[in-house]
C-alpha cells in the first residue's frame, strides 16, 4: 500500500465560521486515532476567516476511502456539509 496525503479546502458560510472553526478543531484531534490515518494538520486561511484546508496523511487511500464511507453512513458528513457555503476541494496527492 501507497502512502497518500488528501489536501481538503473548505469553505464555511461567514455566520459559521467561528463553529465550523472549532468542528475542525475536533477533526484535528480525533482523525489520527482512525485506522491508517497517520496524522493531519490545519490551516486557516489569512485573508478568509471562512476558508479551511486539512492535509492529511494516510496509510493507503484504501485507508481513507473507509473512514469517508463510514463518515457519510454515520450521517456526520451531512452535518458538517450543513455549515459550507459551497461544496469542498479535495485531491488525493502522492509524494514525489
């Protein structure tokens, strides 16, 4: 298996910012306890206060594909899609 990073851009809608601000806050603790998930990092963006990107990095995108099925199954993922302004930006990337 291919270890990838998954480069994540979301964009909340300005009267949620500050709380999807803290959701990504608790993505950034709770991820590296998913099974192949090998840590991840957060980043704001400095002239959008509603703009996020998560980098994360994973064992394989085998990996990944699992803990986004179970995301979506559990219905998490259509509470946080609640709190974007539009749909997220994401590539699977390698490194070279």
């Amino acid at each position: 298996m291919d270890p990838i990073s998954v480069i994540i851009t979301f964009e909340a809608k300005p009267e949620r910012a500050s709380a999807f601000a803290e959701l990504m806050q608790q993505v950034k603790q709770s991820l590296p306890s998913v099974d192949g998930c090998r840590g991840v990092r957060l980043f704001g963006h400095g002239d959008n206060a509603c703009a996020f990107t998560l980098v994360e990095s994973w064992e394989s995108r085998r990996h990944h594909q699992a803990h986004i099925a179970g995301v979506v199954s559990s219905g998490a993922w259509d509470a946080m899609a609640a709190e974007l302004a539009r749909e997220p930006v994401s590539c699977h990337c390698n490194e070279l």
